[in-house]
C-alpha cells in the first residue's frame, strides 16, 4: 500500500471522513482542558502579571501559523512534480486556517506588547516578517479565487507558495538571524530542548500546542473533502452542460 | 473562582475572547461549507442519475 492511493479523491474522503469527528473532538477537549488549566489554574509572572496567560494563544497559534505554510508548501511541491488534485486542494484548503492563525497571534502579540513594551506595534523583524506572512496568505487566497481555471491556479498558487516560504522561514528564524528587535526569543526551543518556560506554565502550555495541532488537522480534513466536492460538483455540471 | 486578573484583565479578557472568536468562526463556516456541498453534490449527482435514466 502506498501513500499516493490516497491522492484519489474518492479514497481520501472515504478515509478521512470517520476521522474528521474523533480528531475535532480531541482538539477541541485538549484546548478547552490547556485553555482552562492556563487561564484559571496557572500564577500570574513575577514580571508579566497575569498578561502571560495570552502565552497560550499567541504562541500555538504563532506555531501554527507557520506550520500552515509549510504544510502548504509541501502539498503544493506534491501537486507540481506529481499533480495530484487533492494535494492542491488541500493546500488551499489549509490557507484560511493559516491566515486565522496568524492573525490571533498578531493581535494577541499586540495586545500583550502594549503593557509589556509600551507599543503595540514595533517594525521589529519578528513582527515584519510575520505581518508580511499575513499577506501572503491574502494574496494566496485571493489568487486562487481569481483564476477561473483550477490547474492553472494550482500551479500559480503553487509558485506563490514557494517565494512566501521565505517569510515563513524568516518569521521562525527572524530573532536568530538579527539581534536587534523586541521580540524575545523562542520559548520553547525544539532543537535543543532547553526551555525558558517553567514547568507551571509549559504543561498548560503543551496541551494547548496539542489542541492547535490537531484543529489545524481536522479543519484541513474537513475542508480538503470540500474542495474535493467542489471540484465534482463543477465537473458534473461542466459535463450535464 | 475567577482568578484576579489585576490591572492587565481587559488585556487578557480581550485577547481570549477576540481568538476564541475568531476559532468558533473557522470551525462555524468550514462546518457550514461543508454541509452546504455535500448537499449540493447530492442535488447533482442526483440530476446526472435522472437525466442518464431519461
């Protein structure tokens, strides 16, 4: 069996579809359950106050955000050597999701920044290349809502995909790659491990990454199967014509 | 119960509520739109089986 049986449409409704429920609902009882233990049962910081609450929004949906786009450029290099359709469709798919992501971190990272940085706003290169990031999923969308042929907007959106990965790189790497912004550096580094999160609010935290994770999943899921339909639905009608 | 929140609580309660928002819509209108073309691919199979059986 391989993975490219499931690049048929039908296969991957079939299969996807029982899936759909069980991991909504595991998302949505791991966010109610690390949204609740960090909102109610987690101390406020000795620095922050209890503005360090908005850690468990603003970082997993920051995660996720930038996950989105790689998740859309891996599908988006299957559908130009392979042209697989749901591979496209499920990059497009993924866009709105992505966007939502990075807006919630956007304005949650404003909003904590006021009290903490006296701004809501720095043109700080975190925070540039992620507002760029922010565009790229507009434009993404936009592009594919304008082109009335879906091959050619796969391939065109494809192409987009891969120059926004540069901003979806720099948003992960900005604080690396230059010193001189606001923005603190990763909390919860994967490489090497060593975290500058207490244990307190890291587990809350974890849960809450989780319930981000597999949201992404089962909306991705959900919506790919629409595409799919959607798809069907504008042969069918091409064909009856 | 309700934890104080201290002189930040419109700060955390604004950024809760406007992301909690904004998750409820994603989940809302892909949920919508998924019902929504599972029903209209129905009608149109539906239309193709009929006007194949003509």
């Amino acid at each position: 069996m391989s993975i490219w049986e499931y690049a048929n449409p039908k296969k991957f409704i079939a299969t996807t579809t029982p899936l759909v429920p069980w991991v909504m609902g595991i998302s949505i009882s791991c966010l109610v359950v690390g949204l609740v233990w960090g909102f109610f049962f987690t101390p406020d910081d000795f620095r922050q106050g209890s503005t360090v609450k908005i850690i468990y929004l603003h970082v997993p949906a920051a995660l996720m955000a930038i996950n989105a786009w790689f998740m859309m450029l891996i599908a988006s290099l299957i559908w130009l050597v392979r042209r697989h359709h749901v591979s496209a469709l499920a990059a497009r798919a993924a866009a709105p999701i992505g966007m939502v992501m990075t807006v919630i971190a956007l304005i949650t990272g404003a909003i904590w920044g006021q009290p903490m940085w006296g701004t809501w706003w720095a043109w700080d290169p975190r925070l540039t290349s992620f507002l760029i990031l922010f565009l790229f999923y507009l434009g993404y969308m936009a592009l594919w809502e304008a082109i009335e042929d879906s091959d050619t907007a796969a391939d065109l959106t494809s192409v987009l995909c891969l120059v926004g990965s540069v901003f979806a790189v720099l948003s992960r790497y900005a604080v690396q790659f230059w010193n001189q912004g606001l923005h603190q550096g990763t909390s919860v580094p994967v490489a090497t491990g060593e975290r500058s999160v207490s244990d307190v609010f890291f587990v809350p935290l974890l849960v809450c990454m989780i319930g981000f994770g597999l949201l992404f999943l089962a909306l991705v899921l959900m919506r790919t199967a629409t595409e799919v339909r959607a798809r069907r639905i504008k042969a069918l009608e091409a064909r009856m014509r | 119960m309700f934890p104080d929140l201290g002189e930040y609580g419109t700060e955390v309660l604004t950024a809760y509520g406007v992301s909690i928002g904004l998750l409820v819509a994603i989940i809302a209108l892909s949920m919508r739109r998924s019902r929504k073309m599972r029903a209209q691919l129905d009608a149109v199979e539906a239309r193709k089986d009929a006007a194949r059986g003509e």
